[in-house]
C-alpha cells in the first residue's frame, strides 16, 4: 500500500560543534524495520532513506518559529538557505519563517526526495486563543491525504500537543475500518555507556501500530453499542474467547439493521443463553465487560410475550437515538398484540393470516383502525409508521412532512404502554 509519512518539527536544541551545526543531536537510529543503523539530527531523514517506511507523499508540520534548517542539515549544497534558516535562531525569541524561504525549502526537500512534499506552518501560539486556527489547518492537511494511502505518523520532533491534536483530526476522518490505516512510529534517545566505559547517545526506533489496531477494535465496539453496527466487533469478540458472544452480537445487530422486529424475541432469547451459560471467558479484557453490560441491556426487555419485547427494546433503540427504528419497532409490537388477541377469538384463521399478508390486513388490521376501539396514539403511530416505512411516498397526492422523531416518540410510546395496558412513562 502506499504510504503518506506526516512529520513534526520543533524548535531543537541547537548543536553547534567543530562548525557542524545541528538542530537536534546527531545520533544513530536502530530497531523496529530498520534494516541498518542510520545516523542523522532529525529521524524523518532517516525514514526517507529506509526501504520499510519511505513514503510516497511526505508532509512535515511546524510552527512558524520550528527549527525547519533540520530537514537540509545533511546537505552541503544548501548551505546558504540552511545558514539563514539557522540563523533565524540566533535571535531570541526566534525569527519566523517567510513564506518565500518555506516555498524555497519545501522545493529543495521535494527534489532531494523525489516525491511529493509538503511543509505546513502555522503559529507557534499553542494556547487557547489559537487552537481553532490550528486545527483548520491540521482539517486541511487530513482532508489532502490520498484516502487509499497508510498515513504514518513521526511523533519523535514538535511539540507534544501538535501530534496529538492531529491524530485526533485524523481519527474524524479515519473512522472504524480506516483506522487501521493510521500507525505511529517515533524514536527515543538513550546515553548509554559503550565498552570503553564512554557516555554514547543512540536513537531506538518505536513502532506504534497496536495503537491503531486499539482504535479499530474501539471503533467496532462503540459503533455496536452506540447503533447495534456489527462492523469487525464479532471477529475481536471471537479473539478474546468468546465465541457465542460473536455470533450474538451478530444476530441482534443483523436484526436492528434489517428492521425485522417480527424476530425480534428470538435474538433477545439468544442474548439471555449467552449471558447464562458458563461460555463467558474467565479473565476477560476490561473492553468484553462493556459488550458484556450491553447484552444486559438487552435482556431487561426479555419477556415471554413478543409485543413486550419489542416495546422494551424501541425504547433501547430509541435512547440510541434510532428514532427510525424506534418507531417500526413499536408498530411491530402493536401488531404483534393485535394478532395474539384475534388468533385467541379465532384459531381457524391461524394458518390464512400466516401465508397471506392480504388477509392479514383483512382480518386483522383494518377492523381494528377502521374501527372504533383504535386510540388515537395508535392510529397515529401507525400514520408515522407508514410514513417511514415508504420513505415519506407521496399519497393520494398528500406530501408528508418530515417528523421530528424524538420528540413524537415519547407520546406513541405511552400510548402503546397504555394499550397493553402497562401504564405510561
């Protein structure tokens, strides 16, 4: 896959020795998919020269006081711009950055490279006062990026608070699957002692991508208990030991998202076995115990009649604020309690209104909302209902208005609590 490497510079901390100037310490770098050891004062040089991590875009954030010299400091030729550039930290505090000479240097590190770069500036004022026009930036940045690239980020240079406030752009951006295309490298420095007993600094390479991987799964799992999405969150349940718990969350999300309420009751039942049998890991990661408490949502609703099941669990969908979802979900229970009372008064008719959905409506429906012993919350309930479930049609040349579904919910659904009889809320 290709890659976008996104780099960070800061102000360094200046070496000036033997008319070798550096911003940061020249040190040599191994570890994590480095194939040799590489030395150089900033590690973004050396991820551009290594075959496991060169990208094929480069992007490299700064402020407008950052130490930018550090991204020629290895090449000789540039020594007049390097000069000037270094020179701008010989004033206190530091001079800033021109657009002119960040033009110029972007063009030099594009050249030496071969690929694509861009050098983003913006101010050094990190405060409050700042941060919306920062974070304009950053939103600039992300929404650049190629979207079938893996963005890497160097979190070793900058300020702290830059990477931070950028991964969390990039995380807007790159929601549940996508994540995994964002990792994180970076380098520690270390003095240690070498076999003469002399102090040396040396550069260990960190790469960072479980972290990635955590967001992913973290992804997945509030997307099930935020919306019931099923998403990748079976396959991390599967990972941790808990296989009926996978296949649980796939059945109750496949539900919601298909808008089968009718079956409801099935799944929830599924959701208590798994909760009551022994198949729970022993040891579960802290993350299961979440999915764990949403199951036990779930299963309050549990109940041996189908219409109660679905009227507890619009409520669920509804706290979700899946109003939509809500709202078939009570007609669904509705419909449900209509069809027990009159299969109770006439048996015979089981199997017609089982196979035929005309007769259904024949026997079972219209006499009961063309009749008189409709409420007027379910004859409303079931004018919403209609008007979501055929996506606002025009009839009999009447153009429904969209609703505002949380605020009728609370209204249909007392209505349907009061119906059977369970009282309003």
């Amino acid at each position: 896959m290709a890659k976008t490497l996104i780099s960070f510079i800061g102000t360094g901390i200046r070496f000036d020795n033997n008319n070798e100037k550096n911003v940061y310490r020249k040190v040599s770098y191994s570890g994590f998919g480095f194939e040799n050891v590489m030395e150089s004062s900033v590690f973004v040089n050396c991820l551009m020269r290594s075959e496991v991590y060169r990208p094929d875009e480069l992007i490299v954030i700064g402020t407008v006081t950052s130490a930018w010299e550090a991204l020629i400091d290895e090449d000789p030729n540039q020594s007049n711009l390097y000069l000037k550039l270094w020179q701008n930290g010989e004033t206190k505090p530091r001079r800033p950055i021109t657009q002119e000479d960040l033009l110029e240097l972007q063009a030099i590190v594009q050249t030496k490279h071969k690929i694509p770069v861009k050098l983003v500036c913006h101010s050094d004022d990190m405060t409050d006062n700042h941060l919306p026009e920062i974070l304009s930036a950053y939103d600039e940045v992300a929404a650049g990026i190629n979207e079938e690239h893996e963005v890497i980020l160097d979190i070793t240079h900058g300020f702290r608070s830059m990477s931070v406030l950028f991964e969390h752009v990039l995380s807007s951006r790159y929601g549940g699957n996508d994540t995994a295309k964002v990792s994180f490298i970076y380098a520690e420095i270390r003095t240690e002692k070498n076999s003469g007993g002399e102090n040396i600094t040396n550069g260990y390479v960190r790469n960072l991508k479980p972290v990635a991987e955590l967001s992913k799964r973290n992804f997945a799992m509030s997307g099930f208990i935020n919306r019931f999405n099923i998403g990748n969150l079976p396959e991390y349940i599967n990972k941790a030991g808990w296989k009926k718990g996978a296949d649980a969350v796939k059945k109750i999300g496949q539900i919601v998202q298909s808008n089968f309420f009718d079956q409801l009751k099935a799944s929830v039942d599924t959701v208590s076995e798994v909760l009551n049998d022994d198949s729970y890991p022993k040891n579960p990661p802290a993350w299961l115990n979440r999915i764990k408490r949403e199951f036990e949502k779930i299963t309050d609703v549990n109940s041996n009649k189908k219409w109660m099941v679905n009227l507890g669990f619009s409520e669920v969908l509804a706290k979700k604020k899946l109003f939509g979802a809500a709202i078939l979900c009570l007609q669904c229970a509705v419909e449900q309690k209509l069809k027990n009372d009159f299969l109770k008064k006439h048996p015979e008719h089981e199997k017609a209104i089982k196979n035929s959905y005309t007769d259904y409506q024949k026997l079972v429906l219209r006499p009961f909302y063309d009749g008189k012993n409709c409420p007027d919350g379910i004859s409303r309930l079931n004018v919403i209902r209609n008007h979501v479930g055929h996506y606002g049609m025009e009839r009999r040349g009447v153009v429904p208005e969209p609703y505002d579904l949380g605020n009728q919910y609370i209204g249909l659904y007392n209505s349907v609590r009061e119906f059977f009889g369970a009282g309003g809320r």
